[in-house]
C-alpha cells in the first residue's frame, strides 16, 4: 500500500478536504475539527508530521515545523503545541 493510499484509507477517511484553490494543489487542508481527528489518528499509527500550515481566507497564515519546536515529526508533542497556539 502506498503512503497516498494508506493516509486515505486510514487517517482521512469520512473527513471532507477543503478545495482551496490552485496555488495549494499539492497540500490536503481539513477544517479546524477534522484537522483535531486527523491529529488523533496520526498520532495513533506513529506516522511524523512536519509541517502544519494555517490558512485565513485561502491565504496562508502561519507554518510550524516540528525542528523549529525541536523535536522529532513523530513527537505529537510539536504538533499538539501548534494546533492549540
């Protein structure tokens, strides 16, 4: 199973991606809520997590990064911090 494939099927599903135009094709982006089970589910399969980017009105807001919090992508402890600030 591929890395696209598994994220489907098992951290994605019955969530519903966000279209957020065509400067940001390449990223899957969720709402405030589905982002919270996803977390959930991440960090129940160990999978690492290194970037989390915020959008306010389609544009991009803000990015964390787990080396910029030090720690590893699969410490849920970077990506926890950067969902709640």
């Amino acid at each position: 199973m591929e890395q696209t494939e598994f994220l489907n099927n098992n951290v994605f599903t019955d969530l519903k991606k966000l279209n957020v135009g065509p400067d940001h094709e390449d990223l899957d982006f969720f709402s405030e809520a589905d982002f919270e089970i996803i977390l959930q589910r991440v960090e129940h399969f160990g999978i690492g997590i290194y970037t989390v980017e915020t959008l306010l009105k389609g544009e991009s807001f803000e990015v964390a990064k787990h080396d910029e919090h030090k720690k590893k992508a699969t410490d849920p402890k970077w990506y926890k911090k950067a969902f709640l600030t």
